[in-house]
C-alpha cells in the first residue's frame, strides 16, 4: 500500500503515498480519478523496475483539499511544483495521464528545474470543437450529478474511456460499472478538475519544452486522439512518440504490460541527478 501522509503546498492539503526505493517517480493522475488508479499496474511495475514511486490526490480529490472550483491547469501545476519541492525529490521522472499529462507537459515548460523527464500518456495541447463541449459538459454533469439518471455517466464515461476491446469483455464492463456506481464521480472538487482541462491553445507554447519527453497515444483514445498527441509530439523537439493499438483513454489499464514497458525503458535512458 506505500507509505501515506499529507504535505501543505499552494494554500491546499495534498495526500500522497510513497512506493519502493530507487530514483523518485512522480504520476499525476488524471481529472476526477483517484491516485490508487496508478496502484493496480504502474506502481508495482516501476518499484519492480528499481524506483520510488509517489503518488498523489489532485485538489478537488479526497483525501486532499477540495477548495471551491473552477480550477486553473497552472494551479495543479503549482501544487505538484510544490509538492516536489517539499518532499526534496526534484528534480525527478515524472509520468501523467490526461490531465496529468498536461500538467507535466506545463510543468516541464515552467519548472524545468524540476523534472529529468515526462511521459505524457493520452496527451493534448489544444482542443477540438467537440472535444472542449465535452469537458464543458462532463464538468456541468459531474458537477449537478444528482440530477443525471442513474447509471447512466457510468455507461457514457465507460464508453469514453475505453477501447473496442475491452468494451466487449462483458467481465470487466460489470465489474467496472458496479464500481462507478458504487463510487460516482460527483461533486464540484472533479468538476473543478475537468474545468482545468479545457486548455486554450498551448502548442506554441510547448515547443520551448526541453526536457526528454515520452507522448504515449492510444489508438482508439476519443478524449485524446491520436492526432492530438501527435502534435504534442511535434511540438516537443526531440520527444519520442509511441501509439498502442487496440486500447483507448485509459489504454494504461488496457495495455498495462506494453505501456508499463515503453515508459520503463524511457526513464531508464535518463541521467539520473544526484538528489
């Protein structure tokens, strides 16, 4: 389970939780999801691979603070700037997710005293038409989910977060559905978060990014296609670019072994600074 405690950081409480021994890898979760995703799969294959590994709840997720929204992308960038700085890790790897993702692409961008290198899993630096009404709505829904039939956002977030593949597995769809229910994503500390995903325009921007950078796509992603990382990618000189077929927003979970893989053998290519 890792060893667990609080650090105060940019006005707020953030819980985290330290795995293993080795060189320190952070993972930033991704909007309105909770640090132990990260425990089913990537947690024990990095320990295993020699690292510590920290994770931690965003603001807006308990056991952390859940001050009052809507947040700011360069908020979630502060508390994890602070929060490396407070644990004296940095600077270190670190990995995200969606939201994750895109908050250590920015912090690679404004702090990047702070990172040896980010692996960017489902990234974006912009949005589509469609793709910003969907984080408007998902943030308005979660926000008034009392008022949404139930079951009915564990279906179309199921829907969006997986590939064809797994959708089919009618095992692991009862098994996750029982659990969002059982667990809904309510409230406006995750509409908050999803707030900080609708980014403005930010590829210009990344292409100062110098850090090593990993831009992990996958191939069925409909929150962050395919073609949205790779311009991510583009925009970071040198990045490496990896798609993961068969597999969709959380392909992390789908594909655990091949991601698990590349994202190891990236932080194992890195100098690792005298901390």
């Amino acid at each position: 389970m890792g060893r667990g405690a609080t650090v105060e950081v940019n006005g707020v409480t953030l819980a985290y939780r330290r795995h293993g021994a080795g060189p320190p890898v952070l993972l930033v979760a991704p909007a309105a999801a909770r640090a132990a995703l990260w425990d089913m799969h990537q947690v024990p294959a990095l320990v295993a691979a020699g690292y510590e590994v920290i994770t931690f709840d965003n603001r807006g997720t308990t056991p952390s603070s859940t001050p009052p929204g809507p947040y700011r992308l360069a908020e979630l960038v502060a508390d994890t700037a602070g929060l490396i700085r407070a644990l004296g890790i940095g600077p270190c790897r670190v990995a995200g997710s969606s939201l994750g993702a895109m908050v250590a692409q920015e912090l690679a961008l404004v702090r990047p005293d702070l990172v040896t290198g980010i692996a960017l899993l489902g990234t974006r630096g912009r949005l589509t038409h469609y793709l910003r009404a969907l984080t408007t709505a998902t943030a308005l829904a979660v926000r008034h989910a009392d008022t949404v039939p139930p079951g009915y956002a564990a279906v179309t977030g199921m829907g969006n977060l997986f590939g064809q593949r797994t959708l089919a597995d009618d095992r692991f769809t009862a098994e996750w559905l029982a659990l969002s229910e059982a667990f809904p994503v309510a409230g406006d500390g995750p509409a908050s978060q999803y707030d900080a995903a609708a980014i403005p325009d930010r590829l210009a921007a990344l292409s100062a990014v110098t850090t090593p950078t990993l831009v992990m796509a996958f191939e069925q992603d409909v929150i962050t296609p395919v073609e949205l990382c790779r311009e991510v990618a583009d925009a970071i000189a040198g990045s490496t670019y990896v798609e993961v077929k068969e597999c969709g927003h959380f392909g992390f979970l789908e594909r655990p072994d091949e991601v698990n893989a590349h994202v190891v053998n990236f932080f194992d290519a890195l100098a690792t600074p005298d901390w």
